[in-house]
C-alpha cells in the first residue's frame, strides 16, 4: 500500500520484474536469507549447484 501510495501505476507482477532486474539476484539473495534459500532449493532441483 505504501508503494501503491507513492506510484500508482505500479504493478507488483511486472513491475516486481523489472525492478529485480535491475536491483540483481546476487544482491537479492545477499540482502534477503529466506529469498536465497528458496532460489537455491530451486537450483539443486534444477541440478545447478
């Protein structure tokens, strides 16, 4: 909502998108524990380690 408040064009499917992108999954995953071991759970059942 406070985002919604600030920029109320935002869309959290595609906007989050972009923003990721931007922001980097290296930095995602340093800043956030639980974000880094959900991708890397999807990486191992992937077979990428």
């Amino acid at each position: 909502k406070r985002i919604l408040k600030e920029i109320p064009e935002y869309d959290k499917v595609t906007s989050g998108v972009s923003v990721a992108a931007h922001i980097g999954l290296d930095a995602l995953r340093a800043s956030c524990k639980h974000f880094d071991e959900w991708v890397s759970r999807l990486e191992k059942l992937g077979g990428k380690e």
